[in-house]
C-alpha cells in the first residue's frame, strides 16, 4: 500500500501571534493571533522576556469598522503591578494574580487565585507575513476560530493605539472551566506584533472589558 503523505503544516512557534494567543485550546492571524494556549507551566520567580519567536465562536460576519483609540502609558495603582512580556512589551495586571508561561514563548499569563475563568494574556512577537495588513491577518485568525464549535464573535474593529495600526476583537467561547467572553487589541510596531487578552464570566463583561483597557494605556509599546 502507498504511504499516506506526512503532514507538513507549521510548528506551532511559526504560527501568526493571534491565532496561537486566542487558543487556549489551540494555539492567536498574523502573528499574534495564534497566541492562546492549551496549557500553562509556571513561570520563574523573576519574569523576562521570553525569545521573540516568528496572539472565535458559531460563524458570524462582521464588518470591520475604523475608530482610533488614545492611550497614554500610567503608572501601577496599589491594586496593580508591571509585568514585562515578551518581544519587549511591558504592562500592568492585577497586583495578585498569578503569572506562568504559555505553551508557545511569545505569551505570559495571569490568572485570579480565586477564579481560573478570569485571565489575561500578554506578549509579542515578530509579524510572520508582513505583506498582510494587521487587520487581515487578525480576520483570518477570527474567521479560522469561527470555524470550531462554541466559538462566536462579538465584534472585530480596525482601531489605533498611540497612532500604531491596532484591532481590537471580542468574542465567546465555551471552554473546559465554563463560558468565558474575551476581549482583546493586536497593535504593530517596528514589524512586531503584540497582543493583549482579557477573559471572564460572561456576566462580568464590563469588569473584563474594562480590564483590557487599563492594559492598554499602560502598555509600552
């Protein structure tokens, strides 16, 4: 018998960021949309950056629109603290949460002690196919998670963060701790991608929402 043809698709660590950070189940389209991952290990007492490496929902068309976000980087409030991530991205999150490595090293994150369904995820990582715009490649990285039962996009919008190209995308999903709702924003700089991902109950939206933000104007880049 003739042997069946190897699979030849791309490790993990070649992946776009956004497709590798929104699995947490899968690995988050561009590079950062392959950033979510299936399992986490603990991360060193001391966090640095990781290497930079080459981060949803039943089928639902949306049509991109354009806003621009303002940001403007602040210092921690006594409730939160820095962390930097990888490919140079540097943060706040909850002061109390706790912080491992993701299965991919482009990525951090941060869980409540309390509740495991609340998390955030933070990194970076080089843009793999830079002929695309970041609005494309986080598109396809949306279109391709629709595709898996219990996945449902909110909402995809092209955006900017400090006059850099972003998107920002909220979905839903249902994962093995329960039904979560996530809110992320992808921004490029200098040919890097970064991503940033904030993930709750579906009934504390606002509070997961407004957890993005607070990352967002005190990320740097």
């Amino acid at each position: 018998m003739a042997r069946r043809p190897v699979n030849a698709k791309n490790p993990i660590g070649a992946l776009p960021l956004a497709l590798t950070f929104t699995a947490v189940y899968l690995a988050t389209a561009g590079t950062a949309g392959y950033l979510t991952f299936h399992a986490r290990q603990p991360a060193p007492t001391t966090l640095a950056a990781a290497p930079s490496l080459p981060t949803i929902p039943t089928t639902t068309t949306t049509t991109p629109t354009t806003t621009t976000t303002t940001t403007t980087p602040t210092n921690p409030t006594p409730d939160q603290r820095q962390l930097r991530a990888p490919g140079g991205l540097t943060t706040t999150i909850p002061a109390n949460w706790n912080v491992t490595t993701g299965t991919v090293a482009t990525t951090l994150v941060a869980t409540d002690p309390t509740s495991p369904e609340r998390e955030v995820r933070l990194g970076g990582a080089p843009v793999t196919d830079p002929a695309k715009t970041l609005l494309d490649r986080i598109t396809r990285a949306a279109t391709d998670r629709e595709r898996e039962p219990g996945h449902r996009r909110v909402a995809l919008t092209a955006t900017t963060i400090r006059d850099h190209p972003a998107v920002t995308w909220d979905f839903t999903e249902h994962t093995p701790t329960g039904p979560k709702r996530v809110a992320t924003a992808f921004w490029e700089v200098d040919g890097v991608e970064y991503v940033l991902y904030s993930a709750g109950p579906p009934d504390e939206w606002d509070v997961t929402r407004a957890r993005l933000t607070l990352m967002v104007d005190a990320a740097k880049p």
